[in-house]
C-alpha cells in the first residue's frame, strides 16, 4: 500500500467505529443523508460535518478530512443515460480476479436504488464477496433485502455448492429418481438427460466445469421468467473473474447446439420406433420429453437474446492500471465482440490520487499506471470505450454508506 503521505488514512477510524456498537449513529460523508455528495477534487481536500454521536453533546460538531481524486473528464460514466433509460435493464459487470468488481457492481446498484429504480444484485461468483461489500450476510440462494437505500434494493449470491447438495439430497432420498425432476425445476433436465449414463451422485461430487455457469443461467431464465422479478428495473450482475464469465456468456451457444443435435436424434429415433411399432398395431410414442426439451431450447435462445441486446442490456469491464490487467481486459473485450455482447464502458479502478509529497514507492507506482493508462488508450480494443477513472481511497469500501461514497465518485 502506499505510504500515509500520498494518501491519509483519515478513514479506518470511522469505519471501525462503524462496526462497533454504541458508536457513532451517523457520520458525515457515510450517512445515508447528503445526495448532494460530489466527487473530490484533484488538488484539494474537503471537510464534511459529521451529525452528533452519544460521546458527545447533542449538536456538537466535528470535522474530519478526505482526500480522493476526482475522475477527469473524459471519465464520466454518462449515469444520467444509464438511469433515465427505460429498456437498458441488466448491467454486467466483469473482468480479471481482485480488480474491484463486487465493489463497482454494488455501488451501482446503491446508486439505481437512490434514484428511484427497484434494484436487484446477483453474485455469479462461486466466491463470492457481495456479503462482504454490503457488510450484511446475503448467503443462502435467496432474495436478500439490502437496508439503507432509498428504493427497494435487494441481493442474491447464487450458491452453485448449496444447489449441490440439494441435489445429492434429493438423489439420496429418492434413489436417484428424484434428481431429474429437481433439475428439471431448474430448468436444466436437459442436463441431467444427458448425463443419464453417468453416475450422478459421483458426478456431483466432482462437478464439470461450467454446472457453476448453467446453475447461474437457470438464475438468468428465472429474472425473464418469473413474476417476482418483475418489480426490478435494473439487474445488475457481479460476474466471475474472466474464464467464469465467458463460459457464463457463450453457454446458451453450446446448450442450444447441444439441444438442437438431442432433438434431431430423438426425432430419428422416434421415426423409427413409429414404424416399428406401427406394424405391430401399437400406438404412438409420447413426445413430453422433446417438448421439454423444444421448450429449454426456447428458452436458452431467449438467454442469449438477452446477452446480446444493446438495448437491454451492457457489459461493463472493470480493470486496474498494470500491463497485466490491461492485456486481460483487452482479450476479455475481444470475446465479449466475438460473443457479440454490448460493452461501452471500461473502469479503471485503484488510480493513485495526485500528491504534493510523493514516496518514492508512489512516485514510480504512479508511473507505471500512467503507462497503463497509455497502453488502454492506444489499445485498439479498449480505446472506443468510455473510460472511467476510479480513486485508490484510503478506506475499505464495504456497507451501503460507503458504497454510496464510491458509486458518487464513479458513476456519475
């Protein structure tokens, strides 16, 4: 981290008191009260009035300092487009491990919330950390409301390991013949017909790569499908590091495929299993399984519709100034075009805030990122996106308080 004198750590102590209790009730900058919260400034610092706390007498003031950087102007993320818009519902956002992903795609669902729109944020990440950034236990598959904004704001963590065990639980107590009807509630029976020669409770045990992915996809189906998702106008998803997220994207690709090919097979089969039983006077087949199947496929391509639709839907890459991150990003927005999804923004986050009395560590750590910066402007992947500039803060960014801070500061 970088020494205190490039960046103050005036913040841990608030937060700590955040955390404990009987501490302060509500401070300045981390209430729930200023909407007129700007970005800081590039050069200055700026004082904000904390509201009284039991320590001290009612009314009494006291006065902290932060300092941040503000975003120049060619970062402004266009926020106004993105929460008067009516059809550009769900918002993806994604990129390299430890980038600040959960961070960015919570404060931007604090910041829809505190505008008026019912928002809900999904964690497709099998480690997930969208409890942690909202300082509030979101764990168990199911819809959590968020306390503090000022629309109903509510978060999911889709838990690929609990879904799991239901499913051995439900192949334990049934001998196996239950677990195609839970997948099937899921939407994904096609699956577990594929399977079928398989041993399933061995399978679970040691999952495929990509069951995390169409775990998440059956999610996916669901906020299109089902009325109790409907109240929200903004979805906003916190994606798996980068291999995840593509597996997650180009999915409903691989499954209409594989669904294509299972129902062409069924048909031959079906054919010659009519005429077969034709000449010995038996009835038809029943076709139940293929319209399953007619009907997942249906819905995979409704998945993918989604994915690709400019006007419902956006991809946002969250990156941080190393030639690392930068060359990943640059070969993540390579897919994303091949996947044919809509992407516009790219954040930068963690760009350290300008200083009067530099360390030698952030003299030649600026330097780098500088370079980085350069490389995403000549990249000619990332250079046609909005590039948005996120401060390195001196304070750990986790409750509805502090997301607000960060959603101010980026998406404006």
């Amino acid at each position: 981290m970088a020494s205190s004198t490039c960046i103050p750590s005036t913040f841990s102590p608030i937060l700590h008191n955040l955390t404990t209790r009987n501490s302060i009730t509500m401070v300045g900058l981390l209430s729930y009260a200023p909407k007129s919260l700007r970005p800081l400034s590039l050069t200055k610092s700026f004082s904000f009035s904390s509201l009284s706390t039991a320590r001290k007498p009612p009314g009494k003031l006291f006065q902290f300092q932060v300092r941040s950087v503000a975003a120049p102007a060619e970062a402004v993320a266009g926020f106004d487009d993105m929460v008067s818009g009516t059809q550009r519902k769900y918002y993806l956002l994604g990129g390299k491990g430890g980038v600040g992903k959960t961070s960015c795609a919570a404060s931007l669902a604090v910041k829809f919330a505190n505008n008026g729109h019912p928002t809900l944020v999904v964690s497709t990440d099998p480690a997930h950390s969208l409890s942690d950034s909202f300082a509030q236990d979101l764990t168990g598959g199911t819809l959590v409301p968020v306390d503090g904004p000022e629309a109903p704001l509510f978060a999911l963590e889709i838990n690929p390991e609990k879904a799991r065990e239901e499913f051995r639980n439900v192949n334990q107590q049934n001998g196996g013949t239950g677990v195609k009807d839970f997948m099937d509630g899921m939407g994904l029976g096609m699956l577990a017909e594929q399977l079928g020669e398989l041993k399933l409770g061995e399978l679970l045990d040691t999952p495929p790569p990509g069951l995390d992915e169409a775990i998440a996809i059956s999610k996916v189906i669901q906020f299109l499908e089902s009325p109790e998702y409907s109240m929200f106008t903004r979805i906003v998803f916190d994606t798996a590091p980068t291999g995840h997220t593509l597996r997650l994207l180009s999915l409903p690709d691989f499954l209409d495929a594989s669904i294509g090919k299972i129902l062409k097979l069924k048909q031959k089969i079906s054919s010659a299993t009519s005429a077969i039983k034709s000449v010995f006077g038996q009835e038809q087949p029943q076709l139940g399984a293929a319209d399953k199947l007619e009907r997942l496929r249906e819905r995979m391509i409704k998945v993918r519709e989604l994915f690709r639709d400019t006007d419902s839907t956006e991809f946002v890459i969250v990156t941080i100034p190393t030639v690392m991150a930068v060359s990943e990003s640059s070969r993540l927005h390579a897919s994303l075009k091949k996947e044919s999804v809509p992407v516009n923004r790219l954040i930068v986050n963690q760009i350290l805030p300008p200083s009067a009395s530099d360390c030698k560590f952030c003299s030649i750590k600026r330097k780098d990122q500088l370079r980085a910066l350069d490389m995403i402007r000549s990249d000619t992947e990332l250079a046609g996106l909005t590039l948005i500039q996120a401060p390195l803060v001196d304070m750990e960014i986790r409750g509805v308080p502090a997301l607000r801070f960060l959603g101010d500061i980026i998406w404006k």
